[in-house]
C-alpha cells in the first residue's frame, strides 16, 4: 500500500476499527453476563421465579398461549381470546356466569339502568363499536372510578376480539344498592349486583400501595431475594389497619392483645408516629408466616395484596364477596386460606394448630402463591374477566343507542373515555 494511502488507513479506518472492536467486547461481555444471569435466575427459581415485566417481553412472544397455564410465559399476555380466557382460569367467571343466568329470560332495560340511584361514585358508561363512551356520573371517592376506567379500557382496547355494545352503570362506593350495577363487593342477599375487580387492581395511590403487580413483584421478590423464605418468616399473625370504630375490628384487637404470637396494631392515619412506627408495606408483610384479613366497611381491599405473599391468609367468616372469591378454598388439598370464626373466638386455637403443621402451614402458602398471585390475579386474569362482564352483559341487556335527540339535532350519548380521563370531566365551558 503507498505510504499516502497507508496514512490516510492509519489516521481514519484504524481508529473506527479499535472503537468497534472495543464496542463488540463489551458487547459480547453483556450479553454473556446477561444468559449467565437469566440461567442462574431460573435454575435458582424455577417456575416460582418472581416475574419481571422484562421476562414476558422476550419469553412471551416466542411461544404463545397453548392450552395450559404457565406463569412465567402467560401472566401479563393481555390478548387471550375467550375461549383460552376459559381454559387459562376455569372457575373464575363465577360471579358472571350466576347473574347471566338469573337475568337469561328476564333482561335488563334501559329503564332499569335508568332508574338507578345516582349515589357518590356513579359512572354511566356504554361501550360502542369498541370504544368507552363516559355518559353520566355523579361525585367520585379518591382515585376509584378513574382507576377502574382504565382497567376497563385496557381491557377492551387489548381485545382480540370484537366485543359488543353494551350499555351499563357501575359505582365505586363499598356499599351499593342491589340493582343491576357494576359493583366491587356484594353481600350473599345482593343477588343484582355484578362483580368487577375493584380499582386496587389497577392503582391504589392514597395509600402508598401502587399497583397490583408492583405489590405482586415486590412481594417475590422480598421472599426470592430479601431471604425471607418460609423458614425464616416471623411465627406471627400480623395486622395494621384502621379500626374505624368498627365493632369486628376492635374485637379483633381485644382478642390478640399481649398474644406473643401477634403482632397487630391499629394505624391513625393521622399521626404522624403512628405512620412512622407502625405502618408495615405490603413487602413487609411477606415476612411474617400469617396474615390477618379483616372486612371493613364492607369487603376489605387488603385481601389481594396479602395473597401475593407466600403466607398463610387467615380470614374470619365473611359476609361481602368479590369476584375472586369463589376460588377461595378453606379446607382439603387445595386449601389456601384458613377460616376462623367471625367473633375471633377460635383465632388462638388455629394459630396453634398452625404453630403445630409447620408442613400443613407451608403448604396453604404455597398453594394460595400459586392460585392466586401466579394465576387468578394476573393482568391476564383481570382482563379477562372484565371481557367476560361485557360479553355476559350483552347477553341479557338491551342495545344501547349512539346518538340522543336533543332539540331536533341528534348528539353523542358519552365523551370518550379518553378525553374523561385527562379532564375529569364531561362538559367544558364554552369559549
């Protein structure tokens, strides 16, 4: 090579070489520590393994839903069509399938939705050609239907498939009247009401919580990689919460007061030592062997976050259901929860039979982990069932109408939900 032409290489081409060169090292370096790390993780956890939203990126696209659950590859795969919705949760869509069938040959009329109280915590909502029209509403609590509109929205808008139009009401309150709403909880009487997950699902950020799968991640986590295995899990039942003046509530502390197999204290949100002593997040409560579960006002939102942990839920008998209680097993092999007596009587009782099958303890943990936080709780689960509502719904309903007659001029029936959800709001003051 000319001497020019050797400069010219020595001066442009060389430099580009060596900085590549480098580049694809450590190019090469990361992605060897990447497999090295990935391989690790699984071996070390298998399919228990806590599930990272980056997990389902790379794994869940190459091979898709077959038929059969798996955690690590179907959790947060948001397009399940119905009938895989079907084989992934069989017994889930109980709380659909009971008001269908009480509706089939009665159905629903737009007078009957009409009619409706419209209490704090009111949506009227339709959906039309695959898209969340807001129509009416009445006050709001927190963050709630804001919450739940986005859970539905992601719902629809991940669909496979069509879904139909439908006009309904939902109201965000604990406690609603048993007509034909959309609610969180009903008790065994409030035959009328249709369960939907409720808006913790989503986010709960009044309560420093966040959202289900960053409690769900982080309580893995906590177990997988904090140490805090099943061994070594503090032997007590704990509890934090207000007690509202409620009567179960307060018994509750009477009842495991100076115990040293508990550890539970009643929270002032209010005070600011109470907040700072006190207050446990969720995470934390993964370290202890069993949690409490109380209803309040009238379901309690706790139960979801403590069945994230691989610990043992011991709730009283309860009165409020929600829509994925039905796969809540108290005794038998599948047992994933234990049931104590609504006047707590019993409590002491049972945490001894726990202290004394130490096996049997671990064995409702592991099986509550893998019902519910490595199945029926999943955002696969969520939107599916939300999807089955609808279509449920349609079944026994009427069609609703786009356009309303208003002074001779036909207008829209909603604001999308779109707009909803960045305004708040339903009308805006003219220019």
């Amino acid at each position: 090579m000319p001497s020019s032409r050797r400069g010219l290489y020595e001066r442009t081409v060389e430099p580009v070489l060596a900085t590549l060169n480098r580049r694809t090292s450590i190019l090469l370096i990361s992605v060897l520590f990447t497999f090295t790390l990935v391989a690790w993780y699984r071996s070390a956890y298998g399919s228990s393994a806590p599930l990272l939203h980056s997990d389902y990126g790379a794994y869940g696209r190459k091979r898709g839903f077959d038929g059969t659950w798996d955690y690590q590859r179907d959790a947060e795969n948001l397009m399940l069509d119905s009938q895989q919705c079907d084989q992934a949760f069989p017994g889930l869509f109980e709380e659909v399938d009971r008001p269908v069938d009480a509706r089939m040959h009665t159905p629903i009329t737009f007078a009957e939705i009409d009619s409706i109280p419209k209490q704090n915590g009111y949506v009227r909502a339709m959906i039309y050609n695959q898209q969340l029209y807001i129509i009416d509403k009445a006050g709001g609590i927190y963050s709630r239907e804001i919450a739940t509109l986005h859970a539905l929205h992601r719902a629809i808008l991940t669909s496979p498939e069509p879904l139909p139009n439908i006009e309904f009401a939902l109201n965000t309150d604990d406690r609603i009247p048993s007509v034909p709403l959309w609610g969180y909880a009903r008790r065994a009487e409030d035959t009328h009401i249709w369960l939907i997950p409720d808006f913790g699902y989503w986010s709960w950020p009044e309560t420093k919580v966040g959202s289900m799968r960053e409690v769900q991640m982080k309580a893995a986590l906590t177990e997988a990689y904090d140490g805090w295995t099943w061994a070594k899990k503090v032997r007590q039942i704990l509890w934090r919460g207000a007690t509202m003046g409620l009567p179960l509530r307060e018994k509750f502390i009477q009842v495991t007061a100076d115990k040293p197999w508990a550890d539970v204290k009643a929270l002032d949100w209010h005070d600011k030592e109470s907040m700072t002593n006190d207050l446990k997040s969720m995470a934390q409560h993964c370290q202890y062997k069993y949690l409490a579960h109380t209803e309040g006002n009238s379901y309690s939102g706790r139960l979801k976050y403590l069945q994230a942990c691989r610990s043992v839920v011991v709730a009283h008998t309860m009165d409020w259901i929600q829509h994925h209680h039905p796969l809540m097993r108290s005794s038998g092999p599948q047992q994933n929860y234990l049931e104590v007596d609504r006047s707590f009587d019993d409590l002491e009782q049972k945490i001894t039979w726990l202290e004394t099958h130490d096996k049997d303890a671990e064995r409702i943990a592991a099986n509550s982990v893998k019902t519910f936080r490595e199945q029926y709780l999943t955002p696969a689960a969520e939107v599916c069932y939300w999807r089955k509502v609808i279509n449920g719904w349609a079944k026994v309903s009427f069609e609703p109408e786009f356009f309303k007659v208003v002074n001779g001029s036909s207008v829209w029936r909603g604001l999308p939900v779109e707009s909803y959800l960045l305004e708040r709001r339903l009308e805006w003051n003219p220019y």
